[in-house]
C-alpha cells in the first residue's frame, strides 16, 4: 500500500515541499508519495477526514487552512498552540490526528547554522508579526535568547504577538512600529536581524536597515524565492553574515519526515533534491 501525505492549501504555486519529501521517501525505501491538494475552504474538513484512514501518514498545511486544520485535529501540540499555526499533522497508530509545527524549530536549527552559535542570550531583531513572525518570535524566545524587539508596519499586530509570548522564556520583549526610531536603535545591539515580512517576494525593498547593525551580526530572511533579496545582498556587500529562508523550508520538512516515518537525517538528500528549484527564481508550480 502506497501511503500518502498531502500538502492543504489554496493557492499552491509551489512544489518544493513535494520535491524534497518525495526524494526523501525514494532514498529512505518508502512506498510514498507527497500530494499537492489545493482545496476551496469547504473542502478541507473532507479531506482532513479521509486523512484519518490508514494509508496516510499525515498533512502539510500552508495559508490559509492552519487555523481551520488546528480546529479538526484531534490534538494538538502545546507548541503549535502557543503559536497558533498547525502546518504539520501526523495520523497515529490509533487514527488520530496530532497536529504540530515545524516552522519554529526549523527555523531555530537554520538559524543557528547561519548564526554559528546557539540562540541563547542572542539579541534579535525580527521584522514581521504575521504568521511566520510568530514561529520566529516562539523559537527565538524558547531557546534562550536576551532580547526580542518585534517591528511591524501595522504596529498592533506587533504588539499582539509580544503580549501573546510575553511569558515564554526569560528574554525581554518589545514591540514596535517598523518606522519607529526604537526599531533603528535596537538593530545597532543587534546579534541576529530577521526579516519575517513578505518584503523582498512580493515588492522589493527592505524592511531592516543594514548599515545599523553591529559588525558581528547576521542577517535571516526567511524569503526563499527570490533567493537572493535586496536585504541579503545589502548585507552580504556589508561583509556580514547572511541567509535566506531555503534552510528553513529543508530542516522545517526534514523535521516533519522525521515525525511520520521515524527516519532522521534526510536534510541532506531534501537539500540537494530542491536546489535546482531554488536557485530558479520563476520555480513555481
Ligand atoms: P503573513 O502572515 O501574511 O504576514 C505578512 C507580514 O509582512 C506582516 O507582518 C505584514 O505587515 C508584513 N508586510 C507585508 N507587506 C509589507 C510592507 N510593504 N512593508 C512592511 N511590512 C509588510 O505572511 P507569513 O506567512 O508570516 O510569511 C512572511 C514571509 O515569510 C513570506 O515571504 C513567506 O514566504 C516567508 N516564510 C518562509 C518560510 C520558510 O520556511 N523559509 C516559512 C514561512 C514563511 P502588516 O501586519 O502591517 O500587514
């Protein structure tokens, strides 16, 4: 029996996450496939229920289905409660689904490959408060870091998500406006500065000012497609450390493999299966 996990959206332009788990599938012998369901909304409770059958081994979940998914799991993780993002599920032996999240620790493990140290005692600065802000914020405060200051356009979502994580960790936390001179000032203390906005995919610019920060710092965006944003090359021409987001999709998706067959390590062949997408700045589905 081929089992199936199949990836909940609308729309899906890409198909980077099939790629990756398909490879990873291939090289693990696994008799599986990664599907692209791109559903209207009153089709996702169905499809989550067929899910509960035994052929599956669990859902990918991308915009705008993580609430409604989180609401028709049977559980879900402490975790992906705090964050309020359900972009995993996994069928259990008993046919339940157990939803979870991958972007917070995926995230924490790239960026502490492009940071070089641990995020403990780290002071970041994180441009964003929508979705992937609030995996940031999560996997930042909960491993240890100092200081998290939250910049957003719309500065009362920036002031939700500090509210939301104000208990997790014993870092500070401050929110405020991405315009607001407070934003400027906590780069210049800076260890990491992670844009977590859609700047830089859907419109260019840049929502952090490079030449604020220390010399010792590094740049995160979690944009993957284009590979290289105007922020990325600012700080790279800058000499400092730099990373875009293809690192996270890979550790986020190898976690999440990990969760359904019990088979670690395939970050490596899920790195290599997607690199021709993503060096292909028009790769999409
Ligand atoms: P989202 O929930 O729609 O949030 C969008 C964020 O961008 C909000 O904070 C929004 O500010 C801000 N924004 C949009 N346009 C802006 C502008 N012109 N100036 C300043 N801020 C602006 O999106 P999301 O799901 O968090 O995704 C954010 C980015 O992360 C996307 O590029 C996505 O591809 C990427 N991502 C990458 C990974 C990965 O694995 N690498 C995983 C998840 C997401 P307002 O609140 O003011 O509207």
């Amino acid at each position: 029996m081929t089992q199936r996990i199949a990836l909940i959206g609308k729309p899906l332009r890409r198909r980077h996450s099939q790629v990756m788990h398909d490879a990873a599938f291939a090289a693990a012998g696994i008799d599986a496939r990664y599907e692209l369901l791109e559903l209207e909304a009153d089709a996702v409770e169905g499809a989550v229920n067929e899910a509960r059958g035994p052929d599956w081994l669990g859902l990918q979940v991308t915009a705008p289905y993580k609430r409604l998914v989180a609401g028709l799991c049977d559980l879900v993780e402490a975790d992906a409660a705090t964050i309020g993002a359900v972009n995993s599920v996994a069928r259990t032996a008993t046919g339940d689904l157990l939803g979870f999240n991958t972007d917070a620790p995926g995230f924490r493990a790239a960026v502490e490959l492009a940071m070089g140290r641990p995020l403990a005692g780290v002071d970041v600065v994180v441009a964003g408060a929508g979705g992937a802000a609030h995996a940031v914020v999560f996997a930042c405060l909960s491993a240890g870091a100092g200081r998290v200051t939250i910049g957003n356009r719309t500065v009362s979502f920036a002031r939700e998500l500090a509210k939301r994580f104000v208990d997790i960790g014993a870092g500070s936390i401050t929110a405020v406006a991405l315009r607001d001179p407070a934003f400027a000032a906590a780069l210049r203390s800076a260890d990491l500065a992670v844009n977590a906005t859609t700047v830089g995919m859907l419109e260019s610019g840049s929502t952090i000012e490079v030449e604020q920060l220390p010399a010792g710092a590094t740049v995160f965006d979690l944009v993957y497609v284009p590979p290289e944003t105007p922020l990325l090359l600012a700080a790279r021409a800058r000499g400092l450390r730099a990373a875009n987001g293809s690192e996270m999709l890979i550790q986020q998706a190898a976690i999440a493999f990990e969760r359904w067959t019990s088979v670690s390590g395939m970050a490596g062949v899920m790195r290599a299966a997607v690199a021709p997408l993503l060096v292909d700045a028009s790769a999409r589905a």
